[in-house]
C-alpha cells in the first residue's frame, strides 16, 4: 500500500495513504493538471482483475459524480492504470467522523450535542438529496463521513465544519 507513495497514477502524484477497506485504498494525491490535492480511490488489484468489481467501480464514479450537494463529497475523475481503476475525488482533509469519536472515546469525552445534531442534519439532507436521485448510500456509518473544517460556522449557532458523506458504491 504505501510502496505508491512518491509514484505517478496518471496524472496524479501519490503524497500519503489516507485509509485501506476491503475494496480498496485512498490516498491523499497531487492532480498535477489542475495543481490541487485529491482523494485517490485505488481498487485492490485482485479486485481490479475482476470485470463485476470494475464495472460497480465505475458505477460508483458515475452515479456519484451526478450528485451536487455540499454534503456529498465531488468525484473530479475515474480512470484506469497499470495500478488498476480508481475515482479521483475532493479531498477534504478533516478526517473522519469515526477518528474523531475515536479521539473523543480516548480522552473519555462525548461528542458535544450541537455537533451530534449539524452532523445528524447535514447527513440527512445529503441522503434526502441523494434520494430524490434515486440513489441510496448503502454503507452510512462513521468511517464515510468526512468532517470538513470551515474558517467559519454556516449557520448562526453552528459549529465550523460540514459532515461530508463519502464512499456510495464499494
């Protein structure tokens, strides 16, 4: 997983492993066209051998890259290389709700209630939007939702992040 680091996958530069699941890996990665940090989605190669994992990789790619919602992470790319098949997306780098419970779970705290709520509410109007396209997330939990810092709360009373709802397919 981390032998990428420093390697080219098309056109983006791998910088760092960001997390590994049992379909595949994400890297934080540099879009040398556009000069901006991505996410990169790297099917396992034993996976990316495998027509059906290919096509629902692909079908993740396209199903969310129709979403437009500030609550849904934006896909950029799909693509293919000697590496295998991957989804180039935002990269938010406030990592994840899970890590945070995590790190609040360690210090014996809880996670203050008014973030409980934003979150709760702003993944719930990603999944409201994501319906009425007919596409339902099928893996809702922690680890896919992305807490993306702000320089400053979106609502009055709020808190200075936006829960991002990632990984709609694998």
């Amino acid at each position: 997983m981390t032998s990428l680091i420093g390697r080219m996958i098309g056109k983006y530069r791998i910088e760092a492993l960001v997390g590994d699941g049992g379909m595949g890996t994400v890297y934080r990665a540099y879009d040398t066209d556009l000069e901006r940090p991505v996410a990169l989605k790297l099917m396992h190669a034993h996976y990316a051998r495998q027509p059906e994992f290919r096509a629902r990789l692909r079908q993740e790619a396209l199903t969310a890259a129709k979403l437009d919602h500030p609550s849904i992470v934006k896909i950029n790319d799909f693509g293919d290389s000697s590496e295998g098949a991957f989804i180039a997306m935002e990269y938010i780098g406030g990592g994840s709700l899970r890590s945070h419970l995590q790190r609040l779970q360690a210090r014996q705290r809880f996670l203050p209630l008014a973030q409980a709520l934003q979150i709760g509410a702003q993944i719930a109007e990603a999944l409201a939007y994501a319906h009425l396209q007919g596409v339902i997330h099928r893996d809702v939990k922690p680890g896919n939702i992305i807490l993306k810092k702000l320089t400053r709360p979106e609502e009055p009373n709020g808190q200075p992040f936006r829960a991002v709802l990632t990984d709609f397919g694998l």
